[in-house]
C-alpha cells in the first residue's frame, strides 16, 4: 500500500442484504474495490473476514475489537494489508465515517517495536480463575509466551499448538531426572517472574486468576532452590476429599479421614471461605490487611541437597479489616516467599470468607 490513502468503509455498508455477516460472497465488489474495510469482531472468523475483503478487491483490512476484547488487539496472518485496533479506537474510526463526507485511511508497513510496554500481558481469552472443579486449588497455575509468538510453523500445525510450559517441564526432566511431575510443578511456579506488574487486557494489574503464579522463567526454574514436593499418595488422598479417586484408581480404598483439599502440598495456596484460621502443613510475605500469614518455622536449615523438611503456614482471618460486603466469590490475594542468597521461592495465595 505504500503510504497511499485509500476510502474506508464499513463492512455493514457494503454487505448483500439479508446474507450472513462475512461469509463468503457476503461483500459487494462494487462497494469494496480499491477500499479499506472496517470490520468489527464478534460473528465469523478472523482470518476468513480478511478473506472475504481480498475476494472483494479490497485493499485493505481493519478488524475492531468487541467490548469484550477490549485492547486485547490479535495479530494474525492475513492475505491483504491488515491491522488490529481497540474497541475504543474502533467506535472512533466508526465516528469518523459517519462523520466524513470522504473518509480515508491508510494501513503503513509494519515495524519491528522492541521492549514495548507493557509486556508480557495476559490475553483477554486466557483462562481464568478461580478453579470450578475445586476452589480450593488456585487456577491457573502459570502463564507463558503464547501470542504473536515469532518463529516458523508448519500448515498441519499453526502457532497456536506452541507449548512452553511443556518444553520448559520437559527440559526440568532432563535436567533433574529425579524429581517428581510435583517437583517440576513447583519450581516452574515458584519461580515466576510478577515484576513491574504483568498487566490484564485492561491495562490493570493482573491477579493469580489471570496470571496464575506469573510468567515463565525457565531458567531460574533449573535452580529454584527449594520445591514442594507431593506423591502419588498424597493425590489419593486429595481425591479422596472430592470423592473421585475411583476415577484414577479403582483398587484405593479412601480412608475415613483426609486432609482438606488445601492442604495438599501445593506451590499456591488458595482458601475458600475462610472462617477464622487455616492451618496449612506443607520469609517474607505481603498479605493484604484481611488476613495475615504466618510459617512455622521461619527460617528452614537444609543440611544436604533433596533433604526434606516440614514446615506449617498459617492463614489468619483480620475480621476488623475485612468489608460488611464481601461473600465467598469476593478473593483477596497475597503472596509468601522464602529466600536465600539469590533464591526467590514465591507463593501465591487468595483467600475468600463466607
């Protein structure tokens, strides 16, 4: 396209009647060609709307974000000049047509943009907390590279099939072939990087049910210096309290009595209405006022590499310092570390009341 500038126009104007939104054959070549189309997102596919504008003989794409995907802006790989907006710059390009007796617009060259702010960010349709199947588990538990990732790939599997958390546990494995898929679990989580913050599509901070427990840092996950570690067993017993270790194993037995679901020996700590003090058997810390954080003991004096030891976290709840209005749907989100030298051992928690 050069820098040209060309007639913009909006797809619901240059659309058949009564023809689905963007299937094909849907535009009206003689009100398409040599044009820009603006198109919102929302019914069709992404790919096959800029599909149907170079059928057209468009000349160029701009696809605009529904309130739901809010700045969350996709990139994808399109046939024809395209761009991505915002739902706020797309009702101002909507605005400016109907505002213009001739509106115009051009699509320039895209450039290469480094440490560009803020990233990383979560994607509006990341998978979000809290976990339906067990609130006592915080989900989700990482979050990693996985938009506009820059690399090759093949027709029989797009970008979207990357999976780093995987690579990144494979090569745990490799490089400590001893430890359990809990050890692995843990060191990917605990060492996360939480900087700056990592923000939603929204701009905000993200919390651990957009985020999980951060953004993947492989390499300090080779050395995370401590893990929480958890058998096979001890995810009977969890599976005992939700009353579904017949789906694993039909020859267990679940005794009478079990841990409670949060006190599995996992990375994050998620408790769900909580009453007045948790116990947890499973440093610094940064809760919010509603509850506080205790470990006992506080200080943890290894003596020999993979030795275990137990330790006991404490979530308390603050009653003066928590709102009349809050319910169980309503979290509050903290976190406790344990540090050595240049070891960071980070935990996320959130906590809701009844």
């Amino acid at each position: 396209m050069g820098n040209n500038f060309y007639p913009l126009v909006l797809a619901r104007d240059v659309e058949h009647p009564g023809l689905p939104s963007f299937a094909r054959t849907t535009l009206q070549p003689n009100k398409v060609w040599g044009k820009i189309v603006l198109c919102m997102r929302g019914q069709g596919e992404r790919l096959k709307k800029g599909l149907e504008v170079q059928r057209a003989g468009g000349v160029g794409f701009i696809l605009g974000n529904n309130k739901l995907n809010g700045k969350d802006v996709p990139s994808d790989p399109h046939f024809i000049p395209a761009t991505g907006v915002s739902y706020e710059n797309a009702l101002k390009l909507i605005q400016y047509v109907h505002s213009t007796l001739n509106p115009m617009a051009q699509i320039l060259p895209g450039t290469t943009v480094l440490e560009a702010k803020p990233a990383p960010s979560m994607a509006s349709f990341s998978s979000r907390g809290p976990n339906i199947v067990d609130p006592n588990i915080l989900k989700p538990d990482i979050t990693s590279p996985g938009v506009d990732i820059l690399a090759t790939w093949t027709a029989e599997e797009g970008p979207t099939g990357m999976t780093f958390n995987d690579t990144s546990a494979v090569l745990l494995k490799a490089i400590h072939p001893t430890w359990s898929t809990a050890a692995i679990r843990s060191a990917l989580m605990t060492t996360d990087n939480t900087d700056n913050p990592l923000t939603d599509e929204t701009g905000n901070p993200a919390t651990p049910f957009a985020m999980g427990s951060g953004h993947l840092n492989p390499k300090r996950a080779a050395d995370a210096g401590l893990v929480f570690d958890a058998s096979y067993m001890d995810y009977l017993l969890y599976t005992s309290n939700l009353g579904v270790t017949q789906n694993f194993n039909i020859t267990y037995n679940c005794p009478k009595s079990f841990l409670e679901p949060f006190e599995l020996n996992y990375p994050s700590i998620q408790i769900h209405r909580l009453y007045y003090t948790k116990t947890i058997k499973r440093n610094n810390q940064l809760s919010p006022k509603e509850y506080s954080i205790t470990a006992i003991p506080n200080i943890l004096k290894f003596n020999h590499v993979e030795q275990k030891m137990n330790l006991t976290i404490t979530v308390t709840a603050n009653w003066s310092q928590i709102l009349t209005k809050h319910g169980p749907d309503k979290y509050y989100f903290g976190w406790y570390a344990w540090t050595h030298q240049h070891h960071v051992v980070r935990s996320s928690v959130a906590v809701s009341f009844p």
